[in-house]
C-alpha cells in the first residue's frame, strides 16, 4: 500500500481522504447484500470488543449457520 500511495502521490495524512470513496462503495454493497439476503448488520464501534465473542454468540441462535 505504500509503494502504491508514494507512486499516486498520496500523502500518509491524506490517506483518510483518499480512502472514503472505496469504504463508502464497500458500505454500501455490504449493506445491499446484507438487505437481499435478510441478514441485519451490526457495528460494533466500543474498543476492547471481541468481536469473534459476537459472532459466535450469534452463530448459536436458531436458525443461524456459518455462511448462511
């Protein structure tokens, strides 16, 4: 990523900036595939989180699968 930003000219302080384009399009699709197979999304923003403890909490309820 840094070879790729040096020859783009990107500054490492500009990085926020130059990156939201894609995470926005990335949001975005997630969200569209989360919606057309019914699957809710949750952020989980608190640090010290584990989000692994999450999913697998998740995994166990009814009608849950991993993939599915």
């Amino acid at each position: 990523m840094t070879s790729y930003m040096y020859h783009n000219n990107v500054k490492v302080f500009d990085y926020p900036k130059f990156a939201e384009p894609f995470k926005d399009a990335i949001r975005a699709n997630a969200e569209r595939i989360a919606k057309e197979n019914g699957v809710e999304i949750e952020f989980i923003r608190k640090s010290g989180v584990r989000k692994e403890s999450i999913v697998s909490e998740k995994i166990k309820q009814p009608g849950r699968s991993p993939g599915h």
